[in-house]
C-alpha cells in the first residue's frame, strides 16, 4: 500500500514538474514570438519611413526642376537613382518617356570630379549638348514631372 501511494505521489511529482517544464516553454515561446512580433513591426515602420522619405524626396526633386531651381538633368538623374530604389518598375511606365530618354541621353555625361577633369572646352561642348537636349526634353519632361508628382506609387504597399 504503502509502495502505491509512493508510486502515485512520484508520478504525480513527475506530472508535476513536467507540466512547469510545458509552462515555462510555453512562456518562453510567447516571449521569442512577442519579440518577433515586435521586430517586424519596427522594420516595417523603418522601411514605411524609408519609402515616404524616398517619395518625398522623389517629389521635391520634381517640383525643384518644374520651378526652375534645379536643372533639367541633375533633376532626372536625381529622380531616377530614388525611383530605383522605391519601386523601379514605375520607371518604365509609359507616362516618364521622355525623362527615361533624357536619362539616357545624359546619363554617361561626366559629372563631378570627372566634369571638372576636362577641358574649358570640352565642358563647354558638354553643357552645350547637355542645354541642347534640356531645351528639346523640357515640356516633355515637365508634364511628366506633373505627373510624377501627383503619382501614388500603388505597388508601395507600405505606404498606403
């Protein structure tokens, strides 16, 4: 009797501890998974921040170009390296043509370091062609631009 009543109060020890062992798993999952949790929220707040910066940014580079305070082409090439990294798919949109083309066609010209490497006369010849296409592009690029600035960017979910 005695050896059954040891027997039962071991094995309900076991259960016991067994079931401490269960909880505190159990609590230690809910705290990895809380964590977790949290985690993803916070790097989807930074990558929502990141994208509403970039499209922000997208925005006051457009609206700089179409009130004359920052040139044609450093205002594309601009907008073309921030699009790439919001949603690269909208560049090749119908609606951006002429800057895409405009993109291309200046986009290999030297800038910087590079632009002040060359001659007097060979960055005379190069504005002229960078002028040039900047007088050819410019209504394009402007209603473009227009357009660009009033865009949603629908494939950003983050945003919406």
């Amino acid at each position: 009797m005695i050896l059954t009543y040891s027997l039962i109060i071991l094995g309900l020890l076991i259960i016991a501890l067994l079931a401490g062992y269960a909880w505190r798993l159990t609590r230690q999952v809910k705290v990895v998974e809380q964590r977790q949790q949290e985690e993803e929220a916070q790097a989807a707040m930074q990558l929502r921040n990141r994208q509403l910066e970039l499209l922000q940014d997208i925005r006051f580079i457009a609206r700089a170009v179409l009130d004359e305070q920052c040139e044609i082409t450093e205002g594309v090439l601009r907008i073309q390296y921030l699009m790439s990294a919001l949603d690269p798919a909208v560049w090749e949109q119908d609606e951006l043509c002429t800057v895409r083309s405009h993109y291309q066609s200046t986009s290999s010209m030297p800038i910087l370091d590079a632009y002040k490497q060359l001659s007097r006369k060979e960055q005379f010849k190069l504005d002229q062609q960078r002028w040039t296409l900047e007088n050819e592009n410019k209504t394009g690029i402007e209603r473009e631009l227009r357009w660009l600035v009033s865009y949603s960017f629908p494939a950003v979910t983050l945003i919406q």
